[in-house]
C-alpha cells in the first residue's frame, strides 16, 4: 500500500486562485437600464397608431332666390334601443276613472 493516501484538505477547492468577477457599478446599471429604456420607446415609436389624415373646407353661406329646404324626407323612424320604463315605488291603484 501506498503512503500517499489524500487527506480531506487535499480535497477541498482551492478558491483563491478563481479570479472574482466584479459586480457591476452603478454607471454599468445606469448605462444598462438606459439602454432598456431607449429600446422600449423606440419599439413603442415605431409600433404606434398613426393619426388620421383629415381634409378640411371652409364652410360658405349659399345664397339662392328661391326657398332653401332644409330637409326633406319621407319614412318612419324606429328606435336604435328599447327601453323600458317602471317605477320605483311600487303601489296599488285604488281608483281608476276616465272623465269624458
């Protein structure tokens, strides 16, 4: 049998010798968290909704010699929703009466 047998300190991770990576500064974050947020704006820049282009004329009195119609028009109208009217009091009716 040999004599050289390894102990448990040889055995152990020698962590002196590992370089120790430095945190970074507070001028890297700065710089980092810039750079986040210039991405960010400039993404939102260029994805953003485009405002309508609209056409304008100015408005003019027309003048003529015979009657203006403002509207006409021939039909019925029907209601876009249908409601429904009740009272908040609830009761009983105890006379009802028509005069002529």
């Amino acid at each position: 049998m040999s004599d050289e047998r390894p102990s448990l300190a040889d055995l152990r991770i020698d962590r002196t010798a590992a370089p120790r990576r430095p945190l970074p500064s507070g001028q890297a974050v700065a710089v980092m968290v810039a750079a986040v947020l210039l991405a960010v704006g400039a993404a939102w820049w260029f994805n953003r909704t485009r405002p309508v282009a609209v056409r304008t004329a100015p408005a003019r009195e027309v003048t003529s010699s015979g009657p203006a119609t403002l509207l006409n028009a021939s039909g019925y109208v029907t209601a876009r929703r249908e409601a429904t009217v009740s009272s908040k009091v609830t009761g009983k009716i105890l006379v009802l009466s028509c005069e002529d």
